[in-house]
C-alpha cells in the first residue's frame, strides 16, 4: 500500500534534519543565483560565452528556475518523515 511508511523507515537525528533543509536551501539559492547570472548575460551585462551569450542565458535562467522550484520539492518529498 501506498500510506504504509517503508518498513526500514526509522526517524533521522537533528543533525541529518539540519543537513537535509541546509541542502534544500543551497538548492534554492544556488537556482536563484543562476536566474540572476543567466539575466545577466541575456543583458549582456556579463560577456562569457561571447556570441552565444544569449543561448546560454536563457539556459542558466531555465535550470536555475527548476533548480530552485522543483529540486527542492523532489528532495522534500523524499526526506519526508513518514506518518506514524
């Protein structure tokens, strides 16, 4: 059945917790960081990649927007402490 917790689920200590939402934040803020660096470059405020400076941009603005929105969704959702 689906609402059974696994049978080797067994409750995580604070410090595996403090990790876990310490790496769903690097994750949001790691997404949000490329949205900005992948405007900046569609702006041309930042010239990396030269003529594809613009490809790349809207690349980085992509992957940072489901870097920061479903990454840390998925990663909850596996971490999440089973019902009692």
């Amino acid at each position: 059945m689906a609402s059974r917790p696994p049978e080797n689920a067994t409750p995580v200590s604070d410090d595996v917790a403090r990790g876990r939402w310490m790496t769903i934040q690097a994750s949001r803020f790691a997404g949000f960081a490329l949205v900005v660096l992948g405007i900046l470059l569609v702006r041309d405020v930042v010239d990396i990649a030269g003529e594809t400076n613009h490809l790349i941009g809207y690349v980085f603005i992509v992957v940072g927007l489901a870097d920061g929105f479903i990454v840390p969704q998925v990663l909850a959702r596996k971490w999440r402490t089973p019902p009692a």
